[in-house]
C-alpha cells in the first residue's frame, strides 16, 4: 500500500522507519479506548493532540492502568477528561505560539 511504501522511503540519512505493514507493528498491542468525539469535521487534529497530551501526562498514574482494563472508557478516568472548550483553549494557544514565532522569525531576517 502506498502509506507502507511512503514509510519505508525516507530521503533522510538516518535510518528509514519500518514500514507500515513490518511485523513489528503486528506484534505492537493494541488498546480500543470509548473516547471524547470532535463535534465538527475540522477539530480531529486538535482532539488527537489532547488524547496525547494527556496520556502523556497521566498514563502511568492510571488506576486501573488501560491496559488492565477489557472495556476502558476515557471519561472513567478523571485525569483524562476534557471538552470542546479545552480544545478551543488548545486552537488559541497554538495560534498565539505560531504568531508568536512568525513575528520572532520576522524580526530576525
């Protein structure tokens, strides 16, 4: 498939990745969570960012840890909730940084 052959590809000096469909990634288990939805068709990107930040953040204090769990619900879990108004918190501080950076970036040409 195009996205195993496009990851197996690298132009980079450093050691491609496996591709996609490698057998490692087979062996790589895996955890189907009940989680929070994006309420539009724009804010996917934005709710993937807080799924990660917060397990990033929390996943090892879990109790019960995910994995432990057969049918883990996010919103059972206090330390990973969030709503749309934290996702829109999250959109203004991303367009704060990269304005931020953009007039950073301007004054140093």
């Amino acid at each position: 498939n195009k996205m195993a052959r496009r990851a197996g590809a690298s132009s980079s000096s450093a050691e491609a990745p496996p591709p996609v469909d490698d057998p490692k990634f087979r062996l790589m288990e895996t955890k189907e969570v009940k989680a929070p939805r994006q309420h539009n068709h724009s804010d996917c990107g934005l709710y993937m960012l807080q799924f990660i930040e917060k397990l990033a953040k929390h996943a090892s204090a879990l109790k019960p840890p995910l994995e432990n769990t057969p049918h883990p619900s996010w919103s059972a879990y206090e330390e990973l909730r969030f709503g749309k108004e934290d996702v829109r918190q999250m959109r203004r501080d991303m367009k704060r940084d990269i304005q931020l950076l953009g007039e950073q970036q301007a004054g140093g040409a």
